[in-house]
C-alpha cells in the first residue's frame, strides 16, 4: 500500500528527525531529504506537503545550504520553520535580516490572522519555543504577516493562495504549547492529509510485502535481543514462520537471566528456528589478562562477529539476509560539513556495524524496519505481542557488562556485577521511577575496600550504580533518586550480593563523563 507522503526537507537544524516524528504521530508518513535533493526528484514523489527545517546558518552566508526557486511553483504546499522560514522569504524576494534582541526560549506570541488555516483553533496567545539571530525583515510580494512577538514582527506569515507557510518558531519541540496542533493543521489543512499512517495497517502491508518478496525462500536474521532485531523478528515471524532462523549469539556478558528470557520469548511466542549460540568461554579466553577498555571492546566486537557469521554460514542456505536497521539509521544528514567529516575523536569503538564477509551468500538483504522511528518501532513490537521487558528495553551496548566491568573480565567478575545489576533494577522498578530514568546499570570498578561484617574485617568489591536522565544519549544527567530508594539499593547488594562490601552512586553528568564507564 502506497501512502500519503510529506517531505522533510533538511537544512541542518538539530530538530529535523523531530519534525519527522511529530508529522508520522499526526498518521502521515514523511521522510527526511536532503536539501540538495534535485527538484526533479521531488516532483516524483508527489509529495502531500513539504516542511523546510531550521538550520544553523544565516541565509546570506553563501556557504549555507539554498533551495531553487522552482520548489515554491511545483504547486506543493510548504511549510518553512526557523531558519525555512527565512530561506522562503529570501528566496522568494524578501529580506532577513539580524534582530535587534535574539530570541532564544519560550517566547509569547501573538496570531494576527485568525483566519489562517495553520492557526485554526489556537489560542491568540500562547507560547512558542524561539531559537533565532535572523528575523524576516521584509515580506515577498504576496505574503502577509499571521503572528508576531514582541520583538519579531515576523513570528509567522503565509501566502495562502499559494498555500506557502512559515513560522520563525519551532512547532515541534514539546515547549511550543500548541505547536502540536500548529503541525497538525498544516498536515490536514493546508495538504489535506487524511491520515493513512497507522501502526495496524503497516503490519498488514509488510508482512504481506515481505511474503511475496520472500516466496518459499528462507531468512537468516541475527537477533541481539535489543528492540529492533527483536521486533524485525516479530515481524517476519508472522510473515513466513519457520522458515525464518534467527542467530542469537550469547557471549556472556548479558545482565542475569537476559539470554534465557531472550530464548524463552522467541521459541515458546514465535514460529521460527532459534539458534542460540552459547560462547562465554571462548570469550574469556580470549579476554584473558586485557585491561585496555579499547582493547576489550575490539576484542568482543571481533569474536561476536567470527562467532555469528560463522553460524550464520551453517544457517545461510540462499534465501535473505535480514537486519533490524531503523529509519534513523539511513538518514542522510542535510548539514553542509562535508569537511568536518571523520576529524571528530574516537571517544568509544562501538561495534554495531555488520560487513558480511564476501562468502556468505544470499539473494537479498531485508530491513522490514528500515522506514521506522523507534517509537514506531515500539508500537509495532506492541502489537505483535512482544513482551514489555524487550519492547522497552534500554539501551544496551554491544560489548555489553564487558564495559561495565573495569579492569579485567573473569567469570566470577561477571557474576558478582549480573547479581548486583538484577537487584538494583528490582528496586528502581519497585520504586516506580523506572519510567524517569532513561539508563541505569551497575559497575564493577576494578577495586576492593575495607569493610566490617558482624566482627570480621572484609576487604572486597565495590559496585558503582549510574543513572542518567538524557533526550538523546549526546548530553545526560545523572538522575536525582531519592535517598531512601538509594539507601534500599544499597542495603540489598551489600547483604544479597556475595563479595560486595560497599556501593557507591555515580554523580556526574555527561559531559565531562559518558555514560558507560569504559
Ligand atoms: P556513552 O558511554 O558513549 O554512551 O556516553 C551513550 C549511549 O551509547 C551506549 N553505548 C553503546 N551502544 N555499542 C552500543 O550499541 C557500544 O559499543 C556502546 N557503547 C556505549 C550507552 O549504553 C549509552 O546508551
């Protein structure tokens, strides 16, 4: 089924994979394209409606990002936000220009044209959320002003006739109180969407797509038991049962019980063929006598690979390839910073990538999420009946308790941080502030303290617990948990958990810290 589609087109703001979300929670699907997109090729898609994104730049620089002319006449109603906005009105022969005072944060704004389409039942006042150095100083021809602050004449204008939109404010941050409805009734109003994207109707489109393009082939998926393979494999269980193997490879680094939960799910709730690959010795061999957090992270990487590609090559018998890679992992960004490319530092090797080695093959690679945001993703895992606990799970990295045991990795290492980690998650799901917190685990520093038990002296391990509050994993908080639910932790791991003498909490935000210790 072909759906109704809304171009997000990309100028570089840090809030365009929002927009996106925000347009497919209204049911109307959109994608992200880059600006440099040829007109050509957006005409063929026949887009619905197309949002201009902010950017970082000032539409005078002539090294940010610019549109053709032939956008505003392909007949498309278009909605330009922030810096979009100042690029439709320079575009089309208007001016920008720099404003007396900027205005950053939430802002009262005031809508003038009560007629608007855009504005149709919001408030005249309410508060947006404003980012902007640049203000629309003149209108293009046809164009009137809709809404104003106190110190942007221009907080909103449109040309109606040509069913051209813009907002200096940002609608789809959450501190925009109606900015939801603002969005909304550009998508209903303006492009007269009807709302075709619904969560139901993708299952049904995709299993039955993937059906015909699978035929009575077979599928080979790796699962990790995080939320996107696990949903991928929900998925494609329904579509083809058992003629589906799924590889799950357990190096023995996951949190208590995880790997058997991951197992029970899959066999007893789906048709399908789990392999379970159980390798933690050969990983410790390996891991033997390797302190280096870097070492220990290629270490894990490339035996998980070997491990799995090597299963994989038992499994593979033609048919598919099939992987859990999510929307935003296609996404091409729009920013201009070729040049920038590649100089950032390695802070961490992380080791998602998967090259398939060059023997291994098959007809096809399938991504049945690939169109998918993660809380689309989600929605999907819900309704196939896949259990909360990997619905919800958080994140979790690939070289799993490996990076969260410092120093060296041993067998008993492992087990003193899986036992000390299962009873702080306990008591945070207890606590009912589970929901609060976007990541919290246990840490196994590599140090002993003194400590006293009845009349004895201990001298033992010490487990550090982290917690982190963060809208994206780039900055994080360390989460305010109040003291008695700390103290609860506390007292369980030391009395629960043999050859744990002391807990200590993690307080520090990131940056300077990340929120794994290794
Ligand atoms: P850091 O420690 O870099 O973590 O602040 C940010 C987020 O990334 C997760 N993380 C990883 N995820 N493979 C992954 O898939 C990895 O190697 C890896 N290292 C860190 C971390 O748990 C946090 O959510």
């Amino acid at each position: 089924m072909k759906h109704e589609l809304v171009i997000v087109l990309d100028f570089g703001g840090q809030y365009n994979q929002l927009i996106a979300r925000r347009v497919r929670e209204n049911s109307v699907y959109c994608e992200i394209k880059s600006y440099k997109t040829p007109i050509e090729e957006i005409r063929a898609l026949s887009p619905k409606g197309i949002i201009f994104t902010g950017g970082p730049n000032s539409v005078y620089d002539p090294a940010s990002p610019h549109i053709s002319k032939e956008i505003f006449e392909l007949g498309v109603p278009i909605l330009g936000i922030c810096y979009g906005c100042q690029l439709m009105a320079y575009t089309l022969g208007g001016a920008a220009s720099a404003c007396e005072k900027s205005e950053y944060g939430k802002i009262d704004v005031t809508i003038d044209n009560r007629e608007s389409l855009l504005f149709r039942d919001i408030p005249q006042h309410s508060i947006v959320w404003m980012s902007h150095t640049d203000y629309v100083s003149r209108l293009p021809e046809g164009f009137e002003a809709s809404a104003h602050s106190a110190d942007c004449p221009t907080a909103a204008f449109e040309n109606a006739e040509k069913k051209l939109y813009s907002v200096q404010f940002h609608p789809e941050v959450t501190h925009s109180e109606y900015g939801k409805e603002i969005l909304r009734n550009f998508l209903y109003n303006v492009c007269e969407c009807s709302g075709d994207w619904v969560m139901d109707d993708f299952i049904e489109s995709t299993v039955a797509r993937l059906r015909e393009q699978i035929g009575d082939r077979k599928v080979v998926l790796g699962l990790s038991g995080g939320v996107d393979s696990s949903v991928a494999a929900g998925l494609l269980s329904r579509a083809v049962g058992s003629q589906l193997t799924c590889v799950f490879v357990d190096q023995g680094l996951m949190r208590k019980d995880e790997g058997d939960f991951v197992e029970k799910t899959f066999t007893k709730l789906f048709d399908m063929k789990f392999v379970r690959v159980n390798c933690q010795k050969q990983f410790l061999e390996k891991l033997k006598g390797v302190t280096d957090p870097e070492e220990k992270r290629k270490i894990i990487g490339r035996e998980f690979y070997k491990v799995f590609w090597d299963k994989v090559r038992e499994e593979a018998d033609g048919g598919f390839f099939a992987q859990g890679t999510i929307y935003p992992d296609r996404i091409e960004s729009g920013k201009g910073n070729e040049a920038g490319k590649g100089s950032t530092a390695t802070i961490k090797t992380h080791h998602n990538m998967v090259e398939k080695p060059a023997d291994i093959k098959f007809d096809g690679t399938i991504e049945p999420l690939g169109d998918l945001f993660k809380d689309e993703v989600r929605a999907v895992g819900e309704r196939l009946g896949i259990p909360r606990e990997l619905v919800w799970r958080q994140p979790f990295p690939g070289p799993g308790l490996g990076v969260r045991i410092i120093g060296e990795i041993t067998e008993d290492k492992i087990k003193v941080l899986q036992e000390a980690d299962a009873v702080f998650r306990d008591e945070i799901r207890k606590s009912g502030i589970e929901s609060e917190l976007r990541q919290f685990f246990a840490v196994l520093p590599d140090v002993k303290t003194v400590g006293v038990m009845g009349d004895h002296r201990t001298y033992d391990h010490l487990i550090a617990i982290r917690a982190v509050t963060t809208d994206d994993f780039m900055t994080a908080d360390w989460a305010r948990i109040p003291y008695d639910v700390l103290a609860r932790i506390s007292n369980r791991i030391t009395n629960e958990v043999e050859h744990v003498n002391r807990v200590v909490y993690d307080i520090t935000s990131k940056p300077p810290g990340t929120v794994e210790w290794e």
